[in-house]
C-alpha cells in the first residue's frame, strides 16, 4: 500500500552506523532517532483553517510510506499514517518526495525509531551529510545511489496508541499522528546529529563531519557546532552544555533557540527547540492545530528544502485562489501570467492520480486558455483520495517565451461528497449503574467532512440518542444506557458543501444471560405482558421459553430476597 506521508515523532536516542550500499561507492550513514512519547500528550485539534493553510496550488509534493511490514496495524492506527503522509505533502515542492519503509514490531526502549539515511552530496563540501530525501531535491531528483528508502519508521506494536485526532485522546494512550509527524521531519533533517558513541562520550553524529543541521548551530558568543569537527570531548561538551547563554539555530531570536539543557538529554538536546508554538517543541504536552507551523519550515528551507529554480511563468486558475482548492463537479479555466513576455506553443495536461495507480490523464489543449471538465457524480471513486476526502490534480503547461522553453505546474484540491468509509463496534458492556442497560463504544472513519451526527435508535424506544463530533477523519463514541431488551442501532451523517454520506452500524443484541446471571435465587418467576398482564409463574428459567416470543415484564427476587421487576426479551 503506498501513502502519501511526512512528519512529526518526539525525537530520542541517536546511534550512528554507517554502511556502503551494495554496488556503491558512496558511503551512506544512518542516524537513528529513538523517541519515548507522553502518555496523554500533544493533543490535535484541526481548525477550519488548516488545509488552507497547509496545501498551495504551487506545491504537490508527496511522502510515499510502504507499510508492507505493518502487519496486525489496526486500521485506525494506519489512518494516523496517512494523515501524517498527507499533511507533510502539502510542504513539499513540485516533484519533491520523502520514501519511507514503515514497520509495525516489537522494539525495545522505544515507542517510535526512525533511521534516516544521510550521504554527502556529490561535488559538494565532503564533511556535510544530507538526508537522502533532500540529497535528490538538490540533485534534480537523480541520485548516483539507489537507495529504495529515504528512512524506515519503525512503531511499536506494544504502545497504548490512539490516532490522536480531536477528542479520541486520553491520559491513557499515546498519540500517534503527533509521533509520525516529528519522525518525518526527523526524515526530512530536523535536529542535530550530536549524540553519545558506544563509549558514553558526546560526538558529532558523523564523526569526520557535521549534518547540514548542524551548520545552523551556533551560540550566544557566536561560536559555531562546525567548527567543532576533530575537536576534543571536553570541548564539544562545553559548547553543548553552556553554563550561560542558549543555542541558536540560523538567527539570535528565542523563536530559533533550541532545547539544550546543561545535562545533556539523549532524546531531545539539540534537536527540537524551545518554542511550545512549534511541531518540534521537545515538549509533548498541549494542543496543536494541524498544521506545520512556520519556524519549522523555516530552518527546513535553511538546510535546502527551500531551494525553488523560479519560473518565469504562472499558472493561474479563474475564480480560484492560491490553494487551488476548488469543486470537483464544475469546470475549470487557467491561463498564464508571464510579466509581460509573450508566451507561444502553448502544450497543455491536466491528470488525475487513481485508486488502481498511476495517472489518467483527463484533458490536453493547445490554446491558450485551458478548460477542464468536471468530475461527474459517481466517478469520484476511481481517483485517489486525501485523507481529507479530496482530489489532488496535476496541471503542467510547456511553452516558449523569449525563444526558450517556460514550463509551470498547478496542484489542484478538488472537493468532493464526504464518504463514511467504516463503522466498527469497539466494545460492550454491562452498564455500570444499572444491570439492565448496557454501553457501546463505536469507532467511524470518514473523509471530507470536519462534523459528524450520530444517532442511537432502539427497537422498543420512540427516543433517538445523539452525539456529535467536531473531528475530523476519525471519531470514536460511546453510548450509555442501552436497554438490553431489543434491538439496537447506530446512525452515522456526514456532511459538507458537496453532499452528504450515510450509515448505518447494528449493535448486536444482548445475551439474556446479562439480565439473569447473579441476580436471581429463587425459583419462582411471575410473568407479565409489558402491558402489566399476568401471564403465569413458574419455577425456573427453562420454563418461560413456554411463553409467547417478544419482550415480557418479569417479577422476580434477587439474592437477599428482595422482589425486582425486569424486561426480558424471550427468543
């Protein structure tokens, strides 16, 4: 399965190896990340905002994750694999990728490990380590290598987790979207590669050389973490636990300072800042919306992801502002902005990424306007889908300006229907109040919808009970006070400007063995319509199978000889 992916797991532990990859004559150098999540954590509240603020019509990147080796991963926990994959997306570039191998296993002192591969650039300053992702972006997507993965995340299976979205979190789990988005920012070269060897003592990660992070630290006295290459211990851990003054990281600013305590912490130093606005706080505590917030990105753009070779050209769509987010079911017109230099040879493409793989390719032209149909009603299932519930189309145009080739691209979001894509039951049990009643526990997975209405009917009850949720993606929801006589069921309604999706989810009716075990000694039953007429008695449970099918009233004795009056649906 791929998933688009990216970024963000509380960063631990770094342990260097370094191996040639077969047939290489490069070195490549791994730094693992071992990172220990809070319990009750980061908290992720989406605003109505954040896919605004994370996609632009000028960026389609894409994080793919094979998550071949996530065997036995709930379905919901995957989900937090794909919105981490998703928001991640949004930040990167036109052609740019993060490849990541995800593992779902037992791994010790750990609840996420993340190894990311790093290798010098080609022609470039020999003791400067790139992370691969970053490594092709700034070789124009080539590499002398053949590295299949840019990093491998691995997730441990034995973590008290939770997709960590709106209100599903508790002081019980961890949240795992939190995690997997610092991983992947880990993956894309956030933090330093100072760490301790094998011999307990504090080195730079690659010994002979410094990470491109790296480059960027500096402190109050303006002493820089490169020029430590070769220097002693007692040195390097004089720079790193300064008794006065901070650690920087590209500017003298507390926004870029980074969590850098006296005692060196293993997990955090020097690889997250202190700000608590940013995704890379070394504090896992509070809410977040979901988003990558702009230091961030910012020291990302520092070490390279910023590098953009400018167009002369723009792509610009009518009535469509600089997300490119717009309605799946009109058609489109764009046109270029070139400043005024004339543009000719106009070649157009407009493609659709599908569910099976690859691209169709829905529309060309030659003019100069370019018009795209519609999706029609119905078809939305054959194209991929966000996690969000959107569309993602590609826009390319080629042409020749000032007699030399201009080329531009346009990412679409195009809004579609919301879809309930599952509904499951989590758990039932007796009510702990009133041993005729019973609670539910229902989880539901949904795109393109931040609201959803749920609704509980009972087969012997006019009263509907409601719940709803501001979350989007997944929500998990209990209901109380179920009666166990009858049966029972959930509605689910999403909705969105686009239409609205349904479901239905039935709730398993209830042994009669919870009515009856351990309340009743006594052999004799009397016996009742539910409209209050005596039907009979008899002296045990075998003998009410005598009566009519369907919901009888029962008056009976609990244990200490007290009488007690109960439903009891006889099948």
């Amino acid at each position: 399965m791929r998933i688009h992916i990216l970024f963000k797991a509380i960063v631990a532990a770094l342990l260097l190896v370094v191996f040639p990859l077969h047939g290489l004559t490069q070195e490549v150098a791994t730094l693992v990340y071992d990172d220990v999540c809070n319990y009750g954590g980061t908290r992720i509240v989406p605003s109505e905002d954040a896919k605004s603020l994370r996609v632009s019509s000028q960026r389609a990147g894409v994080v793919m994750a094979d998550d071949t080796y996530c065997a036995g991963m709930p379905d919901t926990l995957k989900l937090a694999l794909k919105i981490a994959a998703d928001v991640w997306s949004g930040y990167l570039a036109t052609g740019d990728s993060l490849k990541l191998q995800v593992y779902y296993d037992d791994i010790q002192g750990a609840d996420i490990r993340t190894e990311v591969y790093y290798s010098t650039m080609p022609g470039s300053v020999p003791d400067v380590y790139y992370p691969l992702a970053l490594c092709r972006k700034l070789n124009g997507g080539l590499l002398e290598y053949s590295s299949r993965y840019d990093a491998v995340i691995h997730i441990n299976k034995n973590a008290e987790w939770c997709v960590g979205i709106g209100d599903g979190m508790s002081g019980a789990t961890k949240n795992l979207s939190y995690g997997l988005l610092r991983a992947m920012g880990s993956a894309l070269g956030f933090g330093s590669s100072v760490q301790y060897d094998n011999g307990g003592r504090l080195t730079l990660g690659f010994g002979d050389g410094v990470s491109v992070f790296d480059k960027l630290v500096f402190a109050e006295d303006g002493r820089r973490l490169e020029s430590f290459i070769g220097a002693s211990e007692q040195e390097l851990e004089d720079f790193i636990q300064q008794d006065k003054g901070y650690l920087y990281a590209t500017e003298k600013a507390y926004i870029y300072r980074l969590y850098a305590p006296k005692q060196f912490d293993v997990h955090k130093s020097l690889k997250y800042l202190l700000d608590q606005e940013s995704l890379m706080c070394y504090m896992d505590e509070g809410v977040m919306d979901l988003v990558v917030d702009g230091i961030t990105l910012e020291l990302l753009d520092a070490i390279g992801w910023g590098a953009y070779d400018g167009n002369d050209i723009k792509i610009v769509g009518r009535g469509i502002d600089d997300t490119g987010i717009t309605s799946a079911y009109q058609s489109h017109t764009f046109y270029v902005e070139s400043e005024d230099m004339p543009v000719t040879n106009y070649h157009w493409e407009y493609k659709l990424p599908l569910v099976s793989g690859g691209y169709e390719t829905v529309a060309t032209s030659q003019n100069a306007e370019f018009v795209i149909p519609a999706i029609a009603d119905g078809d939305e299932d054959k194209y991929e889908h966000t996690t969000g519930g959107d569309i993602r189309g590609l826009i390319s145009f080629e042409g020749t300006g000032n007699g030399k080739q201009v080329t531009s691209t346009y990412n679409l979001t195009l809004g579609v229907k919301p879809r309930i894509l599952r509904t499951s039951i989590v758990s039932i049990a007796p009510n702990p109040r009133n041993e005729l009643y019973y609670d539910v526990t229902v989880d539901v997975c949904y795109e393109g919808s931040h609201y959803l209405h749920a609704s509980l009917e009972e087969e012997y009850s006019s009263f509907a009970f409601a719940l709803f949720s501001e979350t989007p993606y997944y929500s998990r929801l209990t209901f109380t006070d179920i009666d166990l006589s009858g049966l029972a069921w959930v509605n689910f309604v999403v909705r969105n400007d686009y239409g609205n999706d349904t479901a239905v989810l039935e709730i398993p009716s209830m042994p009669t063995s919870i009515i009856v075990n351990d309340i009743c000694s006594s052999t004799e039953i009397s016996v009742f319509t539910p409209s209050g007429i005596l039907l009979g008695k008899v002296d045990g449970w075998d003998k009410l199978k005598d009566f009519s099918k369907g919901l009888l009233i029962l008056k009976i004795c609990d244990d200490k000889g007290n009488p007690r009056t109960i439903k009891y649906m006889n099948k």
